[in-house]
C-alpha cells in the first residue's frame, strides 16, 4: 500500500512555521487565530475571544458581517483588478460617496495608510512649490505633532517624531519639524515662509488615545489659512465612524485640506484613500503620483460594503450614544483599582486605558480571559470594538477589565 507524502508527513504547526520562515519583527502573541464571526474570534484550540482589537481599528464590522461577505464574493467572480490605467465602476462611485462625507473635493486611492500618509507629504511638496512660484527646495517644511504616528516608510516615518520608529534609519527625509499637541503658538513659532503644511491626527492612535482640542483645531485651522499653509489630517486610525462621528475633526467643525484614511474603510480588506479639497486637488497631474493596485474593483467593493453597513444599520448614531455609556463605565473602574489604572481617554469605540505600569501583562491576562486588546505607548490599553459592538459586549468587556483588574490587586 502506497502513501502520499501528505498522508506520511505531519503538517508543521503554524507556530513552527512562523518560527522558521516569517521575519521577527512583531512581538506577536502565542495564539493562532482560524475564525470569526461578529465581535468574537477563536483559535486553533477551540477558545472564543471577544475581539476588541478589530485588527488594531481595521475590522470595522466584526468579522465576516454577511453584507460584506456577499459584495466581496460577488465582486471577486466577475472583476478584481484593473490597474489604474482604465475605469472601474466600484472606484469611481467609492470616491462620490467619501466626497459626500468630506466636502467637494477628490479621492485618491491606495493600499494602506501609510500610503496615504506618504500621499499627502506629496501634496505638501507641490502645494510648496506652487507657493514658491514653482522653484523647488524653497517651500516644504511640514510642522507634525509630538508623539503623532504617520506610519513606517520613509516620509511618514520621518514625520513620526518618535525615537523607536526612526532608530537605525537615519538619515531621514528632511523637512520635518515638531510641535506640542494643543499648543497652538508652539506650531505657529515654528510656521515660516518655508512651511508647506501642517501633519497632525485628530487623535493620536499609537501614543496612547490623546485627541487634538477643539479649539486646537479650529485654532490651527485659522493659522493655516493666514499663512498660506495647508492642513492635512491623519485620520488613519480614528477615521470611519469609530469616534461616533465619520471623521472625527468633525467634533471642531472644521474641514481640512487633505484627510488621509484607511483601516477600517475596507472592514478587513486593504485599501487605503486621501481626500484633497478642490482647491488643491489639480496640484496633482498625470505622472506625479500612482498605486498598482490602489482602488482596484474588489477593494472598492469592500469598502462600498462597509460604508453600506455604516449607514443602514445607522451604526455613528449607535457607536456614539452606547460609545458615551461605555466610556462612562470604564469611568468607574479608576475610582475602583487607582493604583492601576490612572486615566481612561477616548471617544465612541476608540478608547485607551492608562495604566499606572506595563501594559503587557493585562494585554496577556485579559487574553487568557477571553478579550483581545491592543497595547499603545504611555502604558496605555487600546480598547478598539468593531462598530457593531452592542450594548452586551461592552458590558462584557468591562467585566473582563474589572476581573483582571481585581485579580492583581
């Protein structure tokens, strides 16, 4: 009797795999995840997690919401990708529908937020050399915020002012320079004749949940139409409805010049995009700028899906009323375990837990209870539900917080 080489040799776990074969430079956690339905994950081993990470703000409608299911497949058997040199309807009417939410403008699409991130620094860069009559090098300082995040290439990791992101990639792009978060004279003592533009995210993400004022908003807003000088939001990670509202620079009623986003927009499937007001968008011509596969028809059907599922099921409203009663319940647990928990910060379903030591061994403890959370700097806890979280499983995840709260007391 013969044997396939199949049937005679084991299949290597995934952790052995991973071991042998995938680059290290994520400290990732000891499970393997195989499934997910809703708000709720399971592993290899059969142990259900809420999920409250959402693939750290990407998985706005949980895992595997049947309307987006049903759009990709139908999607993908009849066209998935076209490049950019040729229409495809799912782009064109993704772009009309984010420019419902933006303001007149245009859409640029991409893969990711990072390059969208790195989109907008091209903006920058032309907006400059408009403003100097079209000679280069004369105009492109960008003032960012410290702290802020604007991903890991090498534009946006130069404007991300954080030692752990550019250490060993020096030399970095010139041209950045950094200002305190809701210190409006900080970025106007640093805005010259030489500044193009102003980078900040509406709430800092990976720094530990730290959201822009209202009147550091509209403060800059004014600034930057004094000085000729264009306002780019990075609304990245807290964009697409997780705050309650679909951007969140909406709370200071402003409308920047450029909105970089990605994340949540596919629900889980790449795509990343960057709205440009009308005023700006035409600095951008034939040439200047591209992505292979940015806005091919089945990403903008993904995201098409989400935006559906977003306005249907009317999940702003609901992510901002039952946000408010979340917050308010995780409120309490700093009256009730001060020694560990020093400051709960956020807004809707993006919130970070302050911790009064090392996150790590509540992300751990909390994971061997059943709930998925992200670790931020400052020793803060992201707690990121997908949008159709209700009222039952933020009350569930309370819970969880408080028992491994008390547990190490």
């Amino acid at each position: 009797m013969t044997h396939s080489v199949s049937e005679v040799t084991p299949r290597p776990s995934t952790a052995s795999l991973y071991e042998a074969h995938v680059l290290g430079n994520y400290a990732r956690a000891p499970i393997t995840l195989v499934r997910g339905q809703g708000c709720r994950a399971w592993d290899d081993e059969g142990r259900r997690y809420l999920d409250f990470s959402s693939g750290v703000a990407v998985s706005s409608l949980g895992h595997c919401h049947p309307h987006w299911v049903a759009a990709v497949r139908a999607q993908a058997g009849e066209l998935v990708h076209t490049s950019n040199l040729y229409r495809n309807p799912n782009q064109g009417e993704l772009a009309r529908r984010l420019v419902g939410y933006a303001g007149p403008g245009r859409v640029f699409f991409c893969n990711s937020g990072a390059e969208a991130d790195e989109m907008m620094i091209k903006l920058s860069r032309l907006h400059g050399v408009a403003k100097s009559g079209g000679e280069e090098g004369r105009c492109f300082k960008v003032i960012t915020a410290r702290n802020g995040f604007h991903g890991r290439m090498f534009g946006g990791m130069s404007a991300t002012a954080q030692e752990k992101v550019q250490k060993g990639f020096r030399p970095l792009v010139p041209g950045f320079v950094t200002a305190e978060l809701n210190d409006l004279d900080s970025f106007a003592a640093l805005m010259d004749e030489g500044t193009s533009a102003v980078l900040v995210e509406s709430i800092q993400g990976e720094s530990g949940i730290r959201p822009c004022t209202t009147e550091f908003l509209q403060g800059l807003r004014r600034l930057c139409d004094e000085r000729g000088v264009l306002l780019m939001v990075d609304e990245v990670q807290c964009g697409l409805g997780r705050t309650g509202a679909f951007y969140a620079f909406e709370a200071a009623g402003i409308r920047p010049d450029a909105i970089a986003m990605a994340k949540g927009l596919g629900g889980g499937f790449p795509i990343g995009a960057v709205w440009i007001a009308e005023k700006f968008a035409d600095l951008f011509t034939p040439g200047t700028h591209g992505s292979t596969f940015g806005g091919t028809p089945l990403a903008c059907a993904a995201a098409l899906a989400v935006l559906d599922v977003i306005e249907r099921e009317g999940l702003l409203e609901k992510v901002s009323v039952q946000g408010r009663e979340w917050l308010a319940d995780l409120e309490k647990l700093v009256g009730e375990f001060p020694a560990q928990l020093s400051a709960v910060r956020g807004r809707g379903y993006l919130v970070g837990l302050e911790l009064t030591s090392d996150p790590a061994p509540y992300v751990e403890a909390l994971r061997e209870r059943g709930l998925l959370v992200v670790p931020a700097g400052g020793n803060v806890i992201r707690v990121l539900p997908p949008l159709i979280a209700t009222r039952e499983e933020l009350a569930e995840s309370v819970g969880l917080l408080r028992a491994v709260f008390a547990s190490r007391a």
